[in-house]
C-alpha cells in the first residue's frame, strides 16, 4: 500500500463504477475514503456493459479484477435484428455489441466493490445536500448522516449526478438530451429467445429480449423509443411505466409479452439517452468523474472510460501528493481529450431505434454489410485506447 496520499480525506458520491473504481486507487495510494450512495445498497439493474481494447483491460488487470471479471463475463455481446416474424435481418457479431470483455453491470460494480471494501466506508442509502469550501477542506452536509470536513470531494454520481448540480450548477446546463429514451428490466425468460438478443424495430421504437446465459429462467428486456423531453418523477415506477407501455403500444412481436413483464418487474432502468459535457470537471476541492463528466447514455464505453478516469485521477493526486490544484489539472489535461474524442459521435438511440421508415431500412442495409460491420469494430477499438498511460509510483 502507498502513502502518498496518507491523512488525506475524500469523499466519493456515487458506488456505481467509476466510484468503487476510484475508492480502490485512492485507498492504493494511503488516502482515507468514504462513499456516499444513494440507492441503499449496490444498484442491481442494468444490462451487460463492456471494455475494449488494451487500455481499458490494461487497468483492469492492474486493479487486479481482470480474472474474476472474465470468469464471469457472459459470453454473448452479439445482436440479432428480426422482422415482426423474428426472421433475422442482420446480426452484428459480438466483439462490436459486447467488446472484449462483456459483464453483467451488476457483477461488475460488486467486483470493484469487493476490492476495496475492508478499507473503504461505504454510507449507503445517504446522499450529499450541501458543500462549502473553506480555505483548508470541504465541509459536507448529508441527508441523513450529519456533516463532516473532507479534503476533497469527487461527484462519481452519474449522469444525473447531485454533486455537479451542488457544485457546478442546475443539470439542464450540461445534460443535452438526444432524443430517445430507453428502458431495461429483468423477467420471465420468453420460450424459443437464446442469450443472444434479439432485436425487434419499428421507426423510433426498439424491443429486445435475451434470456439470461446463467439462468434460463431469467429474460432481460431492453427497449428504446424516441421522444421529445418527457416529464416524470424519478422514484415513480408507475408513472415510467406507463410512459414505456404508451410508447410501445400496438407493436407486434414478443411486445405484448415484454409489456406484461414490466407491469409486474420490481425495478426498472429508465432514462432519457443524453450527452454530458461540463466545460470544467473540477472547481475547487471538487472533481467529476464518469458519467458525472462525460457520460453518454449506452455510448458503449461508459464502464472502460470510467475506470480508466479513475485510475487517472487517482494517479495524478499521489504523483502531486495530494496538491489537488496541480492533479485535477493533469486529470483533466489526460483525459479529456481521450473522453471527448469517444463522446462526440455517441448518438445510440439513433443507431438502436431510427426514427423513420427510411433511416431504419438505411440501418439495415448498411449493417447488412460484412465489411461495414468489420470497419466498426476497428474503429471503436481504437477510439478506446488511449495513448500509454503512466505508473504512477505507489
Ligand atoms: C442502475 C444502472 C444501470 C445501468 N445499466 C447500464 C447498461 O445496461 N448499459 C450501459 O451501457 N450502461 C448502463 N449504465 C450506465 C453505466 O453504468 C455507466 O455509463 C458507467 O458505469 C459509468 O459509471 P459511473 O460510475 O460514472 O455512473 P453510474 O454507473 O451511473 O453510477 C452512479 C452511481 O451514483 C449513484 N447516485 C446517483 N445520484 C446520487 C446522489 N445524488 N448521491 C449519491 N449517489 C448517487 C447511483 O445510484 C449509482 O449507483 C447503468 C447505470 C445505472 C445507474
């Protein structure tokens, strides 16, 4: 263990990736961390996320969590798109949908969890409602857990993350919606669907359905629609569900069956598909990272650029010895070029659910092509790999 950043005290806000991820170098590193989660224990929804290319399984194997994760990676990552009679019109191979290493997102953020947990406090079910610097730290003040002073705070929170909106200012400022909105849920596995989803299109609406590889009993459904900025309460599952069901409505297919899914799943994964920019990611003693910076909503590198954020920032605080100025400046100088230049042309509701007949069929003849298909692989592996990164000394 490293004492570079011994007596150092960070609060993280947010246990999804780039949270755990971060509480792991900084912990590496000597310094003393708390993260601040507001759902009350680790999120288990979602659907599989991967890494690609050399730079992000690079920092998995120096956290030490590449062997586990690969004993339980699924194995799928292939996409098939169906007519209305799940005839297949094209199948995009595995290495574009999942990579080069697919997880589950749920196994994913309790593996990072797990490598630091004994030396990490974790404030479940608690959420950060104030921050006010002072010349030597920040205080904090939280919903349920008192306040206390920290050097340092970093917003790991998400894409609607509550320490941007503490710090830097209102969402509306560096979220951009893009359009469409999507939806995930667990449920009863449909008879005759393999673990490879199958994808189902009308113009600006996507059904999928695979069953679970390690348990057939298990099915994940994941749909996407286009729609203009919905209104919604966050913690109202009733009302996004019957915002999904109105959109879906009247689609063929398993559609009917996916719809009677959700009406009884117990949780549910709905968001709007938005782009993050935030023309700074630190201001004073408090950082971003993750989504909270530059995330895209299933812009497919959310997990690779999360962790490698976190090896970065955790990086540059030990190299500087704890001087935040200097390190929040050589974070960002490394990665946001390497973030933006992924970011910029991320617009997957577009490519998932076109929105018209003739941007659809488009898709499909495009995506017909074998070597159209192969040039994307290509090119979403080297978007991932960053020019070499440092070893940061212990
Ligand atoms: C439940 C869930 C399911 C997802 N499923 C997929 C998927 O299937 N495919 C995909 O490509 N991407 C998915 N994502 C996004 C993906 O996880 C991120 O792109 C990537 O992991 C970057 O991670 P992050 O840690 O920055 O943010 P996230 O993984 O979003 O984690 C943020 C964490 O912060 C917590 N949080 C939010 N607000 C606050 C607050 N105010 N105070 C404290 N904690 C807060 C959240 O509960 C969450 O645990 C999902 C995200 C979530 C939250």
């Amino acid at each position: 263990m490293g004492h570079r950043l011994r007596d150092i005290r960070v609060l993280i806000s947010g246990a999804g990736v780039a949270g755990p991820a971060l509480a792991y170098w900084l912990t590496h590193h000597g310094a003393r961390v708390t993260v601040v989660e507001a759902a009350p224990a680790l999120r288990t929804s979602g659907f599989a996320v991967d890494f690609r290319g050399p730079t992000h399984l690079g920092v998995l194997e120096r956290m030490g969590v590449l062997d586990e994760l690969r004993a339980v990676q699924t194995h799928a990552g292939a996409m098939s798109c169906v007519d209305e009679h799940g005839r297949e019109i094209f199948r995009l191979p595995a290495e574009f949908a999942g990579g080069d290493l697919e997880v589950r997102r749920r196994d994913l953020s309790r593996v990072l969890y797990e490598r630091a947990a004994d030396r990490v406090e974790y404030l479940f079910g608690d959420t950060i409602t104030a921050l006010s610097e002072t010349s030597t730290g920040v205080v904090v003040d939280f919903a349920r857990s008192g306040s206390r002073t920290v050097d340092l705070v970093v917003g790991a929170d998400g894409l609607h993350s509550g320490v941007r909106a503490l710090g830097f200012g209102p969402e509306t400022g560096f979220v951009r919606h893009l359009g469409h909105y999507l939806a995930g849920w667990d449920m009863p596995a449909v008879p005759g669907v393999g673990s490879v989803p199958e994808q189902y299109n009308l113009p600006g609406r996507m059904a999928s359905i695979a069953t679970d590889p390690r348990d057939p009993a298990v099915g994940g459904a994941f749909v996407v629609f286009a729609a203009p900025r919905l209104e919604y309460a966050d913690r109202d599952l009733g009302q996004q569900k019957a915002l999904i069901t109105r959109a879906l409505s009247g689609m063929e297919w398993h559609v009917p069956r996916l719809l009677a899914g959700l009406a009884a799943a117990p949780e549910l994964y709905f968001d709007s598909i938005s782009r993050v920019v935030v023309p700074h990611w630190s201001t004073g003693r408090v950082a971003l990272l993750g989504d909270a910076a530059w995330g895209v909503t299933l812009g497919g590198m959310g997990v690779g650029t999360a962790v490698v954020g976190a090896y970065v920032l955790a990086g540059e605080l030990a190299q500087a010895g704890g001087d935040h100025v200097t390190a929040f400046a050589a974070y960002e100088e490394r990665m946001r070029g390497y973030a933006s230049k992924w970011q910029r042309g991320a617009n997957p509701g577009a490519f998932l659910a076109p929105k018209t007949a003739f941007g659809l069929r488009f898709r499909n003849t495009m995506f017909s092509n074998g070597l159209v298909r192969r040039m994307l692989v290509r090119s979403t592996k080297s978007l991932a790999t960053a020019p070499e990164l440092p070893d940061y000394l212990d």
